[in-house]
C-alpha cells in the first residue's frame, strides 16, 4: 500500500498549503498580542489610579495582617 492513499502522489502537489496557512495564522496571532501588548493577549483591560490606590491599601492591609499572625523571633 502506498503511502499517500490509494491514488498514489495526486495529492503531494499542494504540500506547501498547510504550512503557508500556519505561519500565516501564525504571523496574525503574532501581531495581535504584540498590537494590544498593553492590553495583553489575553484581553485585560486597563486598570484606574483610584483602582491600583485600592489594591495597593489592600496589599498593605495584607502584609501587617500576616506580620500579626507570624510569631516574632524573642
């Protein structure tokens, strides 16, 4: 049995075609997440001052809970 099918090598010709269309999707993708590198590739948003205020006091208040419950060295 031949390794292309039982029509031989007819379809052999066009080799080239899937990976033509894989580098081109590929090369879109590419340009995409790198377009929108602000954003992200995976489509984040861009975040207010008064929301990164907010998740910096949240931090804060984090750190001295932890540092509440982490027994210190004597």
């Amino acid at each position: 049995m031949p390794w292309f099918g039982l029509w031989g090598t007819t379809g052999s010709a066009f080799w080239w075609v899937l990976p033509l269309i894989g580098l081109v999707f590929m090369s879109v993708m590419f340009f995409v997440c790198f377009r929108s590198f602000g954003l992200g590739c995976m489509g984040g948003r861009q975040r207010t001052s008064s929301e990164i205020s907010d998740l910096r006091h949240q931090v804060e208040s984090l750190k001295e809970d932890v540092r509440k419950l982490v027994p210190q060295p004597k």
